[in-house]
C-alpha cells in the first residue's frame, strides 16, 4: 500500500478533519548471529529490513486515540482520562504499552486517529510487534516534541512489551528497529548498549530469509525457560566469581568454571550463550576482514549450538538449514529470532539465490508438508518520519 492509498483509507476511516497528516515507519529486523544472547547482557547482530510498519497519525482534539489497521479488521481506542487496560492478546496492546509508558514519564499525549498498515509477515520472527511500538513510540516524539533521543525510545518500547504485553523480551528487536541503517548491520553490547554500524560488505551475494511458516504457540513460555534456566546458571557460577551475568564470562573461564553448574541442561543453555558471544565477536572480525566465508561458518555454527546446546531450534528450522546448507553457494544458514518456528537466514551467493528459493522451497515442502516463503532482504533504515 503506497502513501496515497494509505490516505485515502485514513479518509475513510476519519473522514476529512482538520489538522496535519503524518506518515512513520520502522522495520522489522533480521539478526545475523548473537541470538538469546540480549538478555544474558551479551552481543548481537541484527539488520533492519525494508519492511515494517507504517503508522498515519492526526491530532483528533479528544481525549481518545484511536487504533485501527489495514490488516485485519479488529480496531479499539483508549480513553486519555482513565488508566489503560490491556485487551486480552490483541495488537493494540502493543501501542497501548507505549503509550502507557510514556504516560509514565508524566508526558502529556493528546487525542490521536491513528491508522497501522504493516508488511511484515505476522508471526514469522522478523519483529512485526517491535516495529509496532517503535513506530508508535517515534511517532509520539515527533508530534508532541517530546525531545527522546532513539535510544531512550527503543528502551521505552522494549518496556512497554515486559510490562504491558507481558513479554519478556530483550532489547535486541527494538534496538535493530530504532537504529537501524541502510546497507549496515548493527553490533550492539547488551549490557552497556554501546553499539557500532557496520557496512555489510557482501559483494556478489544476498542475504535470504525464509520463513517456515511454522507456529509455535509455546514460544513465549519457552522462552521464559530459557531466561530462567540463564539466571539458574549465573547463580551456580557466583557461588565461585563475582558476575552479574553469564557474558561477564569468557570462554576460558566459563571453560574453568562450568563444573559449578551441577544440572547438565543449564550447563548446555549457558555454553550456547557464552559460545554465541564468542563466535559474535570473531564473526565481525570476520566482515571486517572481508572473510565472508568465516562469517557464513560461525552462522552455521550459531545454528548448531541453538540446536543442540539452547534446543530452540525444533524440526522445520533444521530441516530448512539443512537443506539450505546443501545448495552450492550457500556461505552459511541458520535460524533467526526466538526460534521454535519462524525465519531462517542464509548468506547467498547472487548466482545461487534462484536455485536456493526453488530448490529449497520444495525439499522443505517435501519433507514438512508445509509451504516456505522466501524474502531476499533489504537492509533499510531504522525509524523515520515519510514526507
Ligand atoms: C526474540 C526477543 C529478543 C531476543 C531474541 C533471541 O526476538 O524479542 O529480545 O532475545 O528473541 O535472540
């Protein structure tokens, strides 16, 4: 849907009002390695897409805001003079979070028609609900010249995800939403949120996402485990060194000191975290090399680790990267985002891209009975006003 279109279906929604029009968008996200590494104050390194979530906003001289979007037809609105509510799992509590964050921070937000129209595919891992709040939350700034700067909006709407969505997410999603630029991928350090842009140098080759189509409706409590099995972990290694979370390890030490961890599982969940960390850092030093080809190696063996050592991985990811893995001139594949279903990336070669699509495409099919979808990624920028 391009802008007029979009306005004109705001027109429709609102009818003719005055007061100016205003267009945002902020993508979703693909991250290259460094997964379930956020919230254990480690490395990541994700991308912005090129697509995401547009939000059209006018002041509408009430004291309501109202949500609606080109998607699907569910709408709501939220009364300015009451506290907000969350509404069962519907998308407006993603907005409404924000919201109420900023509400929080005594900032005055007036009555709003707010129209969402989205392009990321729902549920595939790609960061659909961070975009939602990123977009809400830059477009908050921007009318009410509430003067945050990109970060404090990616922490605010990482909280409006904990605290009123009730997700426990870490901050990479909405991190790679607000900040991300064109033609780089972002290396941020999780726990003093120090972060660097960093060209992507991929001559001759294509970074390709393919969603599995796959579900899993355990995936938030899941993931919960996972954070808790992490904290169960850095528990263990206290009794012996002082660290407020398991990144404070490196290899070696983590290496010198995993006997403290009597139960065998949360060994294995802390060695994936402090082995992604490790593969992290080489993998960048890899890009900045221009070695392409260990990057692809370390995303093959952030896969494998996210399989056997984090378990998130479940049969639709690996049978994706195993197939992808078998077509000449894929440099390295794995899973991205939370995992139990979604998206894979691959690194591509630009020749191989077509026989990729079809070839893996129908083994998939083949062998899960399901249909994947393919996006050859665009790396775009991060939140942003359209005039
Ligand atoms: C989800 C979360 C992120 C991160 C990834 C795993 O996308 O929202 O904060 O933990 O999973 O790397």
């Amino acid at each position: 849907m391009n802008k007029e279109q979009l306005q004109e279906s705001f027109i429709n929604l609102y009818g003719e009002q005055e007061g100016d029009i205003h267009l945002f968008f902020s993508p979703g996200r693909v991250n290259l390695i460094g997964e379930h590494t956020d919230y254990n104050g480690g490395y990541v390194f994700p991308c912005a897409l090129s697509f995401g979530t547009y939000l059209m906003a006018r002041k509408n001289q009430q004291r309501v805001v109202r949500f609606a979007t080109t998607n699907f037809d569910h709408r709501g609105e939220v009364n300015l003079d009451v506290p907000f509510e969350k509404e069962g799992k519907s998308w407006i509590n993603y907005p409404v979070g924000v919201l109420n964050e900023l509400r929080k921070t005594a900032r005055e937000i007036e009555g709003l028609d707010l129209l969402y129209s989205g392009d990321i595919p729902n549920g595939a891992g790609l960061s659909s609900s961070a975009s939602i709040e990123m977009v809400t939350a830059y477009a908050m700034n921007q009318i009410f010249g509430f003067g945050l700067d990109r970060m404090e909006l990616v922490k605010l709407s990482q909280k409006a995800e904990n605290v009123f969505v009730g997700v426990n997410c870490g901050i990479m999603d909405q991190f790679a939403s607000g900040m991300g630029a064109a033609g780089h991928a972002l290396f941020l350090n999780c726990d003093t949120l120090d972060y660097e842009r960093v060209p992507l140098n991929l001559e001759g080759m294509k970074i390709v996402i393919a969603n599995t189509n796959k579900r899993s409706g355990l995936a938030d409590s899941k993931y919960n485990e996972r954070r808790a099995q992490c904290e169960s972990a850095v528990e263990a290694l206290r009794t012996r060194k002082d660290i407020r979370h398991l990144s404070d390890l490196s290899l070696d030490e983590f290496t010198s000191l995993s006997f403290l961890i009597t139960d065998e599982v949360v060994r294995k969940r802390a060695r994936h975290v402090i082995t992604e960390n490790h593969r992290t850092l080489t993998a960048i030093d890899a890009l900045n090399q221009g070695d392409v080809g260990l990057f692809g190696q370390l995303m093959n063996q952030s896969h494998d680790s996210l399989r056997d050592d984090y378990e998130v991985t479940g049969k639709e990811l690996d049978t994706m990267v195993e197939e992808a893995r078998k077509i000449e001139g894929t440099i390295g594949s794995r899973m991205t985002g939370a995992g139990f279903g979604g998206c894979t990336v691959s690194i591509v070669r630009e020749d191989a891209v077509e026989p990729f699509i079809r070839e893996v495409g129908s083994a998939y099919q083949k062998r899960k009975g399901l249909k994947a979808d393919f996006y050859v990624a665009e790396i775009g920028d991060g939140s942003k006003e359209i005039v």
